[in-house]
C-alpha cells in the first residue's frame, strides 16, 4: 500500500502525519508586516515599558499622599489632645530647667522672670487675660518684673489695674522667686505716633517683650462702608501694631549699637561683628493676626485687609530683627469669646455668620487662647495657631513664612486645596442665599 500523507494546518504549522512515520512539523513563514520593523519594535517595547512604570509610579505617589494625610491627621490630634506628653509642665515647656547661656538669642525659650512686658489693648479680651495669666504666674515659674497695660479708657484701664493687683499675691505664693510685679497703666492711642511716644517716652528701661492686642473686627456689606470705617480698621489693627514695633526695633537696634561699641572702645582699627547677635536680655514682639488673613471671606472687606497687612509685616520683620538678636511670633486666633465679639456679632451679616459657623466652629474663650499664646510666645514660634483647623490653614498658607509644618504638611497641599475647594462651594451658595434675601427686601421697600 502506497504511504498517504494527511495534511493538517494549524495557525503557522504544517503537520504531516504519514504511514509508519514520525511526524513531521513544517513551520510556515508568517507574513511580514511593517509593524515588525527594528525600530517600530524597539518603539513598542519602550511604550509597554513606560506604561508599566508609570503606572507603578502612580500607585506608589497615590499611596505616599493617603500615607502623609493620615499620618499629619495623626500628628494634629495628638498636638490637640497633648498625647504621649507627660506632664503639664512639659506640655507648656515653660518650667523646665533654663539652658546656661549668657546671651539670648532669637530660638531659645524666653524666661518671663525679671523681665519687662508691654501690652497693648491689654484692658479686656486677649490682652488681658495675658496680663493675668503673667501676674499669675500660671504660666511661668514666675511672674515678670514690671508690666505695663495700654489702652484708651482711663476707667477700664484702672478696674483692669485691680483686677491685676488682686492677682498678684496667687503670683508671689505660686512663684520661685516670690516678688510681685509692678504693674503700670498708660491711656494712650497707640495707633498715633503721639500715643506711641507717650508709651515709650517716659521710662528708665526699655521693654524686653512686647505684645499688640490692639485692635477689633468690624463687618458689613462692602458698599456700605465708609471712607472713615475703612480708615479706622486700618489704623485699629495695622497702624496700632506697626507703630508700636516701630518704637520698639529702633530702642532695640539702638542698644545693640551701643552694646558693641562698648565692647570695642579699647580696640583700634578693624571691628569685628557678629551676627545674629545675642543680647543679655531677650528682646521679642507679638503680632495679633487673624484666621481672616488665612481665609478672607465674605464680610471682611475692611478688617481683612488690615490682618493680612499684619501678616505681612510680621514676616518682613522675621529677617529684619534676627541679625539683632529681635524674635517675633504671629498669633491668629479664631473666634474669640470677648466683648469686642459680642459687638461684632451686632453687625455681622447672616452669610458672614454662617461661613463663619462652618468653618470655624465654636467661638474659644479668652483665657484659653491666651493660654496658647503664651505658650508659644515662650517657645519662640513664629506663627501660633489654634487647633487642628488652625495648624492646617497654617500649613496651606505658608508660603515663605518661616514656620515648623514639615514634610508632612507639604505633601497634604493638593489634598487640602481640594478641601478649600468644597469649602468656597458652600460659600457662594450661602452668599448666593443672603444676596437673594437682600434684593428681596429691597424690591419690597421700592415699590
């Protein structure tokens, strides 16, 4: 019988199957196609390749991002809560042993005994509470030498004065040193440079801290301002704070002057400076901000900018005094339980108090942020913030300022600008409800 051969194809095979013998595999020649060309090869490769990588790098930013919001969430609330702190004296870092240094300089924590405070708008609210707290020495191993208050009222500025003296006992049984501090009271308009130079005319020493609690909220419609309303938020809130460290930096400058110049009257020819300097006595000035100047929002056209000023001259101040040895912190505290508040509160605008409301919460009382102030005023830190909402906008607001937010902070930014991003939605949604509330009236009234 003659050998037959049964042909199969298969997909790129010839089988062969013939009688009594072994397969056989016969491979066809696939068409050539231009896709098969060196270079378009090599071309796709690298495309598959790249794809691949990418994708991998994505997964890997995506889960750092989730990692670092989580991670700085926890880092926030334990900051709130003071967690893994040990005491209160830690907390505060205020009662722990000073370091043995001869001369200050701006990082190293401020010790409040012997020293000489000024307070400005310290006759009620923030302001007071501070001058308290430092009679009290509830926040220091002792209270400061001599305090000086400022404020315009001659009546609120004497029943302040008693409130301060009453207090000075709890200081001299509560303290180290057990002396009681001199307390002083100048009324003056520290916003006019005849008021600024009664404060700082008309004594033998100057001021080793300086705190600016002057100044007020005034809100409304935009329109509805006046030339003098204006005027008198910028002058209440920038000008009053401006001035004052005005007077302050040039009695500063001048001592350091003074200091090295005496050091190098039995020297001849070139002088040698130092700098940042450190003096003997610490020499620091306290900015009251606002939450406002992170976030200006509707209502704010004539306080707004004047925080924001504030801000600014804050950090313009930061490179400016610490060749001199000068610190300086920026405070913005939220809402605060004062009776400036309660005024506000007359003329705020319904949107204003509703963006207010979710945005910030509940107002704080004055003698915990004071407390807080302190506390960082101490530290030396440069902007002081109030819990997790306030470390947050610090962090998305940062900019050049010299503040501690870290890695952390840094790598939440895209996450928290889409925060903000559902937070102006809602703004203009309220808005747009008052403004219709608004014309509504209006049209009423016309006809």
């Amino acid at each position: 019988m003659a050998d037959t051969a049964t042909p199969c194809r298969a997909p790129g095979l010839l089988v062969s199957l013939q009688m009594g013998s072994l397969p056989k595999l016969t491979f066809l020649e696939r068409t050539p196609s231009w896709l098969d060309a060196p270079p378009l090869r090599a071309a796709r490769e690298l495309l598959t390749e790249a794809q691949r990588r990418a994708g991998n790098a994505l997964c890997l930013l995506l889960a750092f991002v989730v990692a670092s919001f989580l991670m700085a969430l926890i880092q926030g609330l334990f900051h709130h809560f003071r967690i893994f702190q040990s005491s209160r004296a830690d907390r505060d870092g205020l009662r722990s042993k000073p370091q043995k240094r001869k001369r200050w300089d701006c990082s190293q924590p401020i010790r409040w005994e012997n020293l000489r405070v000024l307070i400005t708008g310290g006759t009620s609210g923030i302001g007071f509470e501070i001058a308290r707290m430092l009679c009290e020495a509830s926040v220091s191993p002792g209270p400061p030498r001599h305090l000086t208050i400022v404020g315009r009222d001659a009546s609120r500025l004497e029943a302040a004065k008693q409130v301060l003296l009453s207090s000075r006992p709890k200081a001299a049984q509560g303290s180290d040193s057990g002396h009681q501090p001199v307390i002083e009271t100048i009324q003056a308009d520290v916003s006019t440079p005849g008021g600024v130079a009664r404060v700082f005319g008309n004594k033998r020493e100057t001021y080793d801290v300086v705190i600016c609690c002057a100044g007020g909220a005034l809100p409304g419609y935009f329109e509805e301002f006046t030339v003098e309303e204006f005027r008198a938020q910028m002058e209440c809130n920038y000008m009053s704070a401006a001035l004052v460290a005005q007077a302050a930096f040039r009695e500063w400058k001048r001592e350091v002057l003074e200091a090295i110049v005496a050091e190098h009257t039995h020297r001849r020819g070139d002088v040698r400076i130092r700098v940042p300097y450190c003096s003997e006595r610490p020499r620091h000035i306290v900015f009251f901000s606002s939450m406002a100047a992170f976030a200006a929002i509707f209502g704010y056209s004539a306080y707004a900018p004047a925080k924001y000023a504030l801000r600014g001259l804050a950090e313009t101040l930061v490179y400016e005094g610490r060749p001199y040895g000068i610190g300086v912190s920026v405070v913005f505290p939220p809402d605060t339980l004062t009776r400036g508040f309660d005024v506000e509160n007359r003329r705020k605008p319904p949107a204003t108090r509703a963006c207010t409301e979710m945005s910030a919460g509940a107002a704080l009382p004055a003698d915990e942020v004071a407390r807080v102030t302190l506390r960082g005023i101490t530290k030396r830190k440069f902007w002081i913030t109030f819990g997790l909402d306030g470390y947050l906008m610090g962090a998305l607001n940062a900019g050049f300022a010299p503040g501690n937010f870290g890695v952390l902070s840094i790598a939440l930014l895209p996450i928290l600008r889409c925060v903000v991003a559902y937070y102006v939605v809602r703004f203009h949604r309220l808005i747009a409800r008052d403004t219709e509330r608004r014309l509504r009236d209006e049209i009423r009234q016309s006809i």
